[in-house]
C-alpha cells in the first residue's frame, strides 16, 4: 500500500505576454481599435476587459492542468461542463501489476494528519480496501469488477482543460472556504502559482481563509 500528498502539474507552457497579446488582438476587434495595439498595452488591455466583465474575450486561452488528487475530488472537479477531461481509469488499470508496483495508491486527507485515532481507522480501512481488491484480482475476478471495493482515497490522476474564464469560475467555487478541504488543498496553490504567472487574469480572485 502506498500514501500521497495530492498535488497537480500544469501542463500548458505559460508565456504571459504571448497569451495576452493574443487575447488583446482578439479583444479589440469587438471595438476595432487595432491601430492601438503596441508592445506593451496588452496587460492595461487584459485588465480592462477583467474589469468590465467582458470575459468572453479570454475564452480564447486556455489551460490544461494535470490533478492528484483522491477519487471524492475528482468527481467534483469533472463537474465543469466547460471543460475537457482525461482521467486514470480503474477499468483498465490493475494495480496488481507490475506498472503499479503489485499496490494500490491512497492519497492522504489532510485532517486525519494530526489525529492519530482517526488516522489509524483510516489507514486500516485503506488496508483492508487494498487487500479485497488484491484478493479478487488473484480469484480471477476482473480489475473493472475489482474496483467496486476501493474507496473514494483511491489515488487519481485527472486532466483538466478548460478556457482561461472557465478557470476563473473554477477558483471561485473551489477556493471557496465552503469548498472541501480536499480541494482546497490543491487547488488554492495552484491559484496562486497562476497569479503570479497570470495576475492581468487572476490576480483579482481573492481567497478566504
């Protein structure tokens, strides 16, 4: 048995000023006002249509961002209907097998970390899940039949891509101090890595704590 901390990738290469150029010469064929294009008027541009709310204009970005995460989150994250996914699937994954190391992966919630009562039910719980599924697999039992004993910590790897607006409503739902601290977990410092290489796009989205 294996335990991890969730995380995530991005995927997309970032060049901030490529991406906001692009949106500035596409945006300013709404209020053709091309001649007013320069080297450096994409950023105010960018902030411009932010400010106003004429999002759509940004959905002409997007970004693609590789999830870890437990299989709880991952059924809310491919909620996004704006939005394509690619998901690990334990249809066709055996993780019997050599690939996956003969062990099931768990990812760790962050709550139990400094409960050791509550720790340890989990951790025997997760055990138990991992050996009726090994068990199964040995009886000749199919890894897609297999599944139904592994529970939601069952570690999970999801892409997401969606257009830069989408992920603006993204951050808004799933940094919330509502959200579950399972995605909050990951998605908050995912949030600031892209303010800091995004902020003309995301740097007006604030987080409660």
């Amino acid at each position: 048995m294996k335990i991890i901390k969730a995380g995530y990738e991005i995927l997309t290469p970032i060049n901030r000023m490529e991406i906001l150029k692009n949106i500035e010469k596409i945006g300013r064929v709404c209020y053709k006002s091309e001649d007013r294009i320069t080297d450096e008027s994409a950023p105010k541009f960018v902030r411009m249509l932010i400010g106003r709310g004429h999002e759509a204009m940004i959905e002409h970005e997007s970004l693609s961002v590789k999830f870890i995460c437990d299989r709880g989150v991952s059924h809310e994250l491919v909620r996004h209907r704006i939005a394509s996914f690619a998901q690990e699937s334990t249809r066709y994954c055996n993780y019997s097998s050599d690939k996956f190391n003969n062990e099931v992966t768990f990812i760790e919630p962050p709550y139990f970390l400094n409960c050791d009562g509550r720790a340890k039910v989990w951790w025997e719980a997760m055990k138990a899940s991992e050996d009726a599924y090994l068990y199964l697999l040995s009886n000749e039992i199919t890894a897609q039949e297999a599944r139904s004993v592994l529970p939601n910590s069952l570690k999970t790897e999801v892409v997401m891509t969606a257009n830069l607006r989408e992920w603006r409503h993204f951050f808004k739902l799933r940094t919330a101090k509502a959200a579950h601290p399972q995605m909050r977990e990951i998605t908050i410092p995912l949030l600031r890595e892209l303010q800091s290489l995004l902020p003309e796009i995301f740097d007006d989205i604030e987080v409660e704590q």
